[in-house]
C-alpha cells in the first residue's frame, strides 16, 4: 500500500472546500436570478403581459424537474448499489460527485448557452440541465466504479462537465442537432468517455479483487429500488425540457411504450442466453432501462407509439447480449474493465437512439407534424433545413459526440493516473471499508460472541 | 421435478417475444396518438381555440401519473418483497407483467373506450387508465405469489387485462356507474380474480415449502418501501382520472383523511389481537392500506373528509382482523391458498368501498353539489337518473364484477394448470433460485469458508 | 421488567381508537371542504370569476404536497432506520405518529388560522400544513428514538402539534415573521422540545442497551433511502406554501444550491475530522441535510444563489462539526442523549436559519424585489413595517420558539415519564423485538443450524 496514499483525510476537505469557494465566487460574479424567479422582474412580467402566475414555467417543468432529481440521485445511485461490500461508496460517491456537477454543470452551461449581458440566467430550465449533465458523469462513475477515490471522481467531474458542456454546445448551437432526452449529449458521451478513462486505468490486477465484484442477495435489491426508479421516471426525463404542450406530452408517452417493450425484450433474451433458462439480475437492473435511452433524441419526435416500441425492444435485445457477449470480449481483449456494464445500458443504445433519432428526422414532414413542426424542428419549420439536411446533422452530432468522449477520455484519465489522488490498490477495490467507516455486522457479531463460547446451542432469539 | 419443467430457456423468451410483437403489430395497425400528443392536431387545436399550453391534459394529469407509475412497479413491487427468498421475483415479475399489461391494457381498454373512427386515440388518460388496469393483475399476483412461474403469470395477464376491460366497460359505459379509484373495477376485481385462481391451483403439500413462506427482518424492510410509497400516492392514484378542479382536488384529501384514520385503526387493532401485545408487520404492510382501497369509489363524491375517516377506520379494522382470522380460514376450509392476503388489503375493503359508494351515490343532492354535480353524477345533472337510481347502478355494479371475477378466475386457473407453462413444484416454491440466477450471501460464503475449516461439512444451499 | 408494563395489548388499541373517534367527532363538527375542494363552492367561482379548473390551487400545490409527503413518510421513517435492529419501530412507528399528527394539525392549525363562520376549511394548502407539523414532531422523534413505546409518542404528539400549532400562530400571525420553509417553527422548535424531553426523559443506564445503539451494513443503506428522498424533496418543502409563481421558484432553487455546497461541505469535514480520513455515514445521512434546513426561512427572499451556497457550506459544516464534537458533549455533561443527533441536523442549522432569515429580511429593498414585494414581506410593501422592524420580527421569533420549546418539552416530558405509558426498561431500547413481532434471521438460522453441528471456534470477521 505504500504507493498508494488513500488516506482521504486532507485530500478530500482540501479538494472538497476548494471547489465550492470557487463555485460560489463564481455564482457570486456571474450568476443572476432569471425571469421566472427573480421577484421584480416576474412582477413586471405579469404586469406587462398581463399574464398568470400559472404560465411561469415553474408550473411546467418543476414535477419533471423532481422526477429528473430522483433519476440522478436515488436512480443512478442505487443502481450501483449491486456490488456486495459498495454500497456506501455508491450512493455516497453518487451524491458528491453530483452535488458537485450540478453547480459546475450550472456554470459551464451557463458560459456556453445561458449568457445575457454578461450573466447567467438560472431557473428551473437550467437546473433541468444541470442535472442533465450530472447524469452524464455518473455514466462514466458507472465505468469505473469501485476502483477509484472520490479525488478521482470529483476531478474527472471537473473536466467532464466542461467537455459535457462544449460538445452540447456544438451539437445543439452550432449544429443545431435535436437531442432533448440526451441520447447523444448524456449517454452516449457520457459511456464512451468512462469507457476510454476505464481503458487508460485498466488494471491487470485487478483480479485480486476479484470476490468482492459481484452482488448478494439483498444488495440486489437495493440495486432494483435503483432501476426501478429509473425505469419510472424515464418518460420525464425525456421530456423535461422539451417544448411545452404536445411535444412534453408526446415524448413522455413514447418513452412510457419504448421502456414497456424493451422490458419484454430483456426478460426474453436473459433467459434464453442462460444455460439454465434462468434470469440474470444484471440484464434486468440494466437492460430493461436501454429503451429509455434508446428514445432520448427521437421521443420528442413523431415517432408513434408502435415505433417507441420497435425501438425499445431493439435497445432491450442489444443491451442484454451486450452484457452476455460483448463485456467479457471488452474486458479481456480491449482491455476496458466496465464495471456496471455502461457499454450496453447507455453506449450501444445511445448509438441507436442517435441513429433513430438521424432517421426520424429525415422523414419529417409537414403532413405530420403540422404547426407543430416549429417546436420540434424550427428549422425544418422556417425553411433554412430540409429534413434529410436535419438528418444529416444529427448523424454528424453522434461523430462529433464519440471524438469528444474519445480524445477527453483519454486525457482525463491520463490525468486521473496521478498518484497524489488516492486511487484504491488492486487488492481492495470494489470495498468501502478503505474510504468509509464501515459498521460490524449485527447478525455476525452475534455468532461471533455465541461462535466463541465455545459449542453454542441455544438457538438464536429473532 | 419430472412433471415440473420449470426450466424458462425457451418458453419464457418465445412468450415475451410473440406477445411483443403482436402487442407493436396491433398498435402499429390501431393506435394513434390523441388530440393533446400529435404535433399537428394539438396547434391545430391552440390555434382554433385560442387555449395555451397550459390546457393540455398532460399538465393536469401527469404529475398524479408518475405517483400512479410509482405504485404499481415500486408500491407493489416491493410490497411483496416479504417473503425472505422471493425477492426478485416480487420486483422482477411485477416489473414484467406490468411492463406487458400496460400495453394489452391500452389495447383493450382502446377497444372498448378510446375508438375514434377506427382508431385507438392515446395520452396521459389512457396511460393511468393502462396503469391502473396493470394493478389489478398485481393484485392478483398477490393471491397467487410464489407459486406460479412467469410464463403463468404473462398468460394470466392476457386474460385478465381482457377481462378487466370488459367488465369495466359494462360498469363505467354501460350501467353507467363511477368508480374513479377503482374500489370495484381494479381491487375488488383483482382480489377474487387472484383468490379464485389460487383456488384452482390449491396445492395440498404446500406445507413442504412453509419454511421459506415468511419473512426475515430486512425482507420485511423491503416491503415497508412498497407499503408507504402505496399509502403515500394512494390519493394521486384516486384522483388520476377524476374531473379536473374540485374532483381531483377534493379526492386527494378524502383519500388522505381515510388513510390517516385507518392507519390508527391498523395500529391499534393489531395490538389487540396479538397475545403479548405486539405489532405483527404483516398488518401494518397491508391492512394500513384498505383506507385507500375504500374510498376509491365514494373518493371523488362530497363524502366529506369526516366520512372518509369514517370509512378508513372500518376498512382498517376489517382488514386487520381478517389477517388475524379470516386467512387461516380461507386456507383451511376453503382451500384457497393467498400468499399476500389480498383477501384483506383489497377484496373485503374494495366491497366496501363498492357499498360506501352505492350509499353516497343514493344520497347526493343539488344542495351539495351545485353545479359540480354535472362532474360527478352526469347523469342525475341531467336528470337522467335519480340518485337512489345510481345508488342501485353502483350496487349492481359490485354484483357483476364479482361475478366476472369469479367465472373469469376459475376459467384462467384451469388454463394455467397447463403443466408446460412451468409452475414450480411444491418443494421449491417462494424460492428465487428456480426462475433467478441468485448470487450467494457473502456472509453465508465468508461464515461457509470458516465452517468448512472447522469440522462442518454440509454445504449451505444457496 | 416488573416496572416496565411494555405490553402494549390494550395501552395501544385504547390509545390510538379514543384518539381517532376524537379526531372523527370534531372533524365531523368542525370541518369542511374550501373553496377549491367543495363541489358547489368551486363550481360558483368558476362561473363567477370566469376563471378556469386550472386556478384551482390543487395544480399549483399538488405536485410539492406529495413531495413533502414523500419527505414526511419515507424520509424520516428510513432516515431513522440506521439503528440495526429498530427499523421496524423506525418506520413503523414514524408511520402512526405521523397518521395521527397529520389529523391532529388539521384540527389545531385550523383552529387557529383557517376558521371561517366556526368551520375550518381545507385543502391542499392546508394538507402541507399538517404536514409540515407533522415533521416537527418526526424531529423530536429522532431524539427519543428507541427509548420510548408507542402510546409514548402519540402522548407527545398530542402536545407537541398543540403546541406548535399555538408557536406557528404567534409568529406568523402575531408577529407577522416569514418562515415558509419552518428553519424556526418546525426544524428549531422540533429539535429543542424533542432536546429537552430527551433531556428530561435521561436513562444513566442507557449504556446496558449500547450493543443496539449503532448501525450495521445494510441499515446504514435503507437510511440512506431516506436521506436521499429528504435531500432532494426538500427544494418542494421550502417552496411548497409561499406565494405562486416567482416565490415558489425562487425558493426551490435557492435551496437546490444551498443542499448541493452542503453536500461539499459535508463530506469535506467528515473526512477531515476522522483519524484516518474515512467518510462517516452519520455525518453523510443527516449533515447533508442542514442545507436545507438553513435556508428555510429566507428561502424564498431575494437571497441569490451564491447566499443559498454560503449558507448551505455553512450549515453542513456546523453540523458535522456537530455530530464530531458537540454530540459527545451533551450526552456526557448535559444528559442530553439525542439519538438522532438531532440538535446536529435540526437544531443548529435551525437557528442559523433564522438568523439568516432575519439579516436578508433586515435588507429587503424595492429595488430588489421590485412589485414582488408584495408577496415576500407584505408588510414592508404596505410600508407597516421598514425592512428593519421587519428583521427584528424574525429575531423575536426565534426567542419565542425557543421558549416554547423549552417550557413545552420540560412539562411533556414529565408527563412521558408516567410509568403506565409502557417505555421500554434500560436494558431493551432500540430493539424492535420489545412491541413487534420479530422473523428469525434466515441466515443466522441455517449457520446456527450448522454451526451447532460442529465446534467451530474461528471468528467471524465482519
């Protein structure tokens, strides 16, 4: 252990005070109240427009908001909860690093797409967004979990959420690309990213942690409080910020049938991918979610219900053979050690959904989307795009999205290699005792105390 | 295990995969988006009426769909995660027949109340109402946990969706009654639904598997997740579909009082009927719940929030002793074998609740409800019906929703008597280990390890 | 045991039925329906006022009522299930105090601030009311917790709604303070009553039950279950009751920054304070929290965001300090032994609030809140009170709460201390065992089983 200084006990306060200080010097500088919230400038609003109280779009989009805030903190937490002896760092970790993403990701959204005079204008948009962005590095917390430190993590946040914060700003901004539920923007990024940082810490050692990577019984059922979640509360994620009216509407309900029919999918692949036709929880606490990614750029779209669900069952089928096939090929040929299996559960299903999306605006038209057509693709709407040109940019967005998560992967995990950050040996990864205080177990102290009387037989109390 | 094949390799993925593909082939043939989620017809719709965004459904509904969602896969999915080794399935088959009824249950419930010029128009409405079809087949689920393999329980979901819309097509569009919380069409329904299959399928030696028919302490953790998140959204889930303003409004808080008061009532009458005075966690889990159950009928009438404690309290009481009474019966003397007790949670409470209904029906007066009457009772609004009239429609109502259930339940039992469709044997029912690739216990391996060190030999089984 | 009748055969039933027949008789005499909730009210307002369903307060409320909900039930109840082997009682009896309470306020709030011609009305504003003292007395239920039975804490329920009831009163309506969000009314007063009872209530023999008195693995996760959904509700508690439109916005970002630096803050010093750098769980579960408590007053005032952060850095890092230096110190010198560290979480981090409520309203200006003033501090818009007549409002309300926790807790806790209220004897607190049905542990059943077929002497390590 000597090269490894995993004490956290100056590291991570140092680390920790640090970036807060400069994130509230900063919101102190440059980020301001916007419309919607700010007290005099609604009241002149309502007064000005003689509008209601009712179209501040609180009212719009904070239940979204809530349910995008469940996703990032008990979803994606609990997910990782699998592992036996990870659960502290997993959700604990998972509330850090997003805690701390979500003021960077404010920022540096800000910077690139929320300027007005010289200030950020924050409200409920904007946290949808950041918490967006948060989501997008706990994909890549997914990658490497268990065999990092929280330095680590909050460092590679630090750079993620501003490469996060470049790319959407070139798919959206400059390229002007749809990708409101983030197929692209979120999870595709967000997997390719961790994938390649995963690749550059590869640990051939990493065996030697080999029993504590794996679930028990009820640390799998942590893990589904997780997926379930997730699975829930998709329809609202994916449309959190799209336009109001029919385009919330419509993508909520597209997401609800793609997420339907890709559980369908992966209940039917881990069974018939097990010798003994039995269901492997990993499929079902990952798999089943693929269709919800699968629809993050083409749920907004007029997709129709029966094709969110050709989708979804595709995104099921490929996410579950992935974790049967393609993980032990990622591992032992490329070298890329996944923990959570993000390749299959928002890599290739964040692809599809890119290419979905590509396809689906190719065939817009105006028969379809009539006056609607402005929201989903004002462009196409006002002429300046056909939709085949739309198509075209959303497939550049997808290349430009793998380049970016490739090249910032690779420099960020270079940077992660630095020893002073306090990464885990290899023989006590996937463990929370080496960052936490972990408590005894009750039930096995109990046999301790009976075990070391000697030949115990009286039987347990409850 | 020879006239058990229990092995899911190829039945559960040929099930999961016809029913997916008939369910996209059927809505790609019959299902439309509606007037509030197509792109076109919506801004045709703000541009004809002068309405704003705000007016679409979505935004009265789907906050109270989410909590619905939430319900049906967390509420009930954790709810039977009691039982000490069933967990996965409890979530993991609640998550599939759910994911795969909600489809059907657009279909048939599309069918036979959402045709618009031979095509089924979807949005947030039909999605809770597909959700709340999806409820009742968990209820059902309920009788007959732990017992059924999941081939069983996806051909058991045809039917009874199917069945569900028909019989509550008769209820709601034919005779005309209400029933917005489902008291009748969804508890009621789905409790002897799932009583009378468990009937048929009365298994004699059960008792071989009565050591895993309980919980342990952290199983019975699990299901607090499931109950309290029940209890909490239980007035979303009566106000989903309610008319929007004072209905929904109003219903939420009568749910609210009915569940307070029956909680207290839970509480105190489970103290009563145990010999040293102690809380039995099976109670609190289900009878707490009835409230809800009870006044998912009268919910949304001026019951006023006295008569809902009223009604909460009873349906608490009721529930609870019949835990403590009427269960051992039902098993004894009627053969009929309910694992989750939703005899208690949702049969005796759902007739209640029919019945409170029928009497607050029969005394609703134009002095207390206005011009609101026309939301609640359209029909005594317009003189159509009396209401003693509806009174005794809310009482038939019960009548032939107890029949359906009952010839419904014993047609559906015999057919999943079908031994290819994998039911367990009775040694290894409530046992994860036959359908799930279960991980071992890491203290049961670690303890193993140290075991087998001493002069202990036999293995644990996993 | 002879002094501890701990039964609670007929104590419970007696207590929990007389109290539910009081709540139904005064409801059925005092209580009715509002404006937007009553049938015939809403339906004249919708014709007179022309307005339209959407007004109707439910859409406006609904959403972060079922959010404070979430908090109420699962957040306390699993917060408090940290203990190893006290998580039935913890959400069990989190559960029934709560049922009660919610009631109980209606009653006592109604009485006091929404009678209208000897009818109290209600409706959704009044639900988060109730529920917000409800959380009061959860709060004073984490300082007794595992020292006290059942018929205990609804006795203290009794006494504590009243009481806050008559504090909220006087200082809102007397006093005419602000405090939305409750830093002072429901976090100050909660945790100082529930103080002073513990401190009244002291067991010097406390330490015979110490082996009970900390976590184990998997109950450090279900209370993360509750942190978590408490973290992140609690944007939609601070909000939940101000003013529509920019004041509920405002507030609920507001305390999303301040929760999201406390977060840092939080993990920053918990590693700083331990020997060797590890992360405590204590400090995880409930510090964290402190952000939002901090901000509960000036919450929804003009107090930027980088002034939520400050504060939320500020609040974490009190109370984790807290839980390190300060806990050790009441229980030892002043007899205070506050199970939950509520005093951490609660009580400091309360007062902070309030003085920082008290300082931003000292600073009100028009030019800030511009016509918002209005809805913030009307009094100041009126010109009744200038901004700092207004501040010092806030400050006598702090001393006034303190008071009325103080005097409250030392004469409620008195009246705990009558010994046929059933608390449970030294030697058996935070054990669930005493007033639940306990299951054997499987696991601890079959190695027991095997372990006594042996002499297996090799420790366990856990």
């Amino acid at each position: 252990m000597a090269v490894h200084e995993t004490s956290m006990r100056l590291k991570l306060p140092i680390v920790c005070i640090i970036l807060e200080v400069i994130l509230i010097i900063l919101f102190a500088v440059l980020v301001t109240y916007d419309d919607d919230t700010d007290a005099r400038k609604w009241h002149k609003e309502l007064k000005a427009n003689r509008t209601t109280n009712y179209e501040n779009d609180f009212y719009y989009r904070y239940p979204s908001f809530q349910d995008v805030h469940v996703m990032i903190f008990i979803g994606f937490g609990f997910l990782m909860t699998f592992l036996q002896r990870y659960g502290f760092s997993s959700v604990g970790f998972n509330f850090l690093i997003a805690a701390f993403s979500l003021q960077w990701a404010t920022l540096m959204q800000g910077f690139l797409h929320g300027m007005h005079h010289g200030k950020i204008h924050i409200g409920v948009e904007s946290m949808i967004n950041a918490d967006f962005c948060t989501g997008s590095v706990l994909i890549s917390f997914g990658a490497v979990l268990g065999k990092t430190s929280p330095v680590q993590l909050l460092i590679m946040a630090v750079f993620e959420v501003t490469l996060f914060a470049i790319n959407e700003f070139i798919i959206l901004s400059v390229l002007e690309a749809k990708d409101a539920g983030g197929s692209m923007t979120i999870h595709t990024f967000g997997a390719y990213f961790g994938l390649v940082v995963a690749r550059v810490l590869y640990r051939p050692q990493l065996h030697k942690s080999k029993h504590k990577n794996g679930s028990v019984y009820h640390s799998d059922l942590f893990a589904m409080i997780g997926t379930i979640f997730l699975w829930m509360f998709w329809p609202s994620f994916n449309s959190a910020v799209t336009e109001h009216g029919d385009d919330q509407h419509r993508t909520a309900m597209n997401t609800y049938y793609s997420l339907a029919s890709c559980t369908l999918a992966t209940f039917g692949i881990s069974a018939l991918v097990n010798n003994e036709g039995k269901l492997d929880m990993v499929h079902i606490q990952n798999a089943a979610l693929a269709g919800g990614v699968a629809v993050g750029t083409a749920g907004e779209m007029m997709l129709t219900p029966f094709g969110s669900m050709i989708v979804g069952f595709l995104a099921g089928t490929i996410s579950t053979l992935g974790f049967k096939f393609l993980t032990p090929i990622l591992e032992e040929k490329l070298r890329i050690q996944d923990t959570c299996g993000v390749h299959n559960l928002h890599g290739m299903p964040g692809i599809l959904g890119a290419i979905v999306g590509a396809i689906t605006a190719s065939v817009a038209s105006t028969n379809v989307y009539g006056d609607g057509m402005k929201d989903v693709f004002p462009n196409i709407a006002e002429g300046t795009f056909t939709p085949s040109g739309q198509g075209v940019r959303q497939a550049i967005s997808l290349a430009v999205t793998l380049g970016f998560a490739g090249v910032g992967g690779v420099i960020v995990g270079f940077i992660l290699k630095l020893p002073c950050l306090g990464s885990p040996p290899d023989t006590i990864c996937f463990e929370d005792n080496i960052y936490w205080e972990v408590p005894g177990d009750e039930e096995s102290h109990q046999e301790l105390a009976q075990v070391q009387q000697g030949d115990v037989v009286s039987p347990l109390n409850g």
